[in-house]
C-alpha cells in the first residue's frame, strides 16, 4: 500500500497547497497540490483536516491509476475532470 505524507505550505482565503510526498512500490512521487475552501467543504463538509482531504483524494486517484499517471502540479478540483464519480466516491476514502 502506497504510503501518502502531506505537508501543507501555504493557506489563504481561497485554500491551501501542499507538498504531498507517495512512496509506492520502492519509488518516490513528489507533488504539489492545492485545495479550495470550495471543494474542502464539499468533500469533508468541515469534518476532517485540509491534509486529510488530500490524502483521501491520493487514495482515490490510486484506485484509478498508477502513481507515475498522476500530474506533478494540480488542484484537487480537477479531478473530477477525469473521474467524474469524485464528488460521490472521494469522500469515502476519509
């Protein structure tokens, strides 16, 4: 199992970003990845931390693709782009 370590480095009024860190299967995958107060909300509906909405969406994004598929640079937001079952699915990953 993919091991996730999320750091966050800067918050405002729109959200966070973060520093995530994957280490699966004797690789390491660095990222950076923000996260809206919008999508934070509709995820986690303010019951989990910022961090544990990232990691949940790590989670969910594994299930779907190998690590190396995964975009280096990206907001949360956009996943559902590509997985338009994110909004419904993600949140169980928490």
């Amino acid at each position: 199992m993919a091991e996730i370590d999320v750091k966050t480095e800067t918050d405002s009024d729109r959200g966070w970003t973060f520093d995530v860190e994957l280490r699966d299967n004797g690789q390491t995958f660095t990222y950076e990845v923000s996260l809206s107060w919008s999508d934070y909300d509709l995820w986690s509906h303010g019951q989990f931390a910022p961090e544990r909405v990232v990691q949940a969406a790590f989670r969910f994004l594994l299930e779907r693709e190998p690590a190396s598929a995964i975009l280096s640079k990206f907001d949360c937001g956009v996943i559902r782009r590509y997985f338009p079952d994110a909004d419904r699915e993600l949140p169980k990953h928490m």
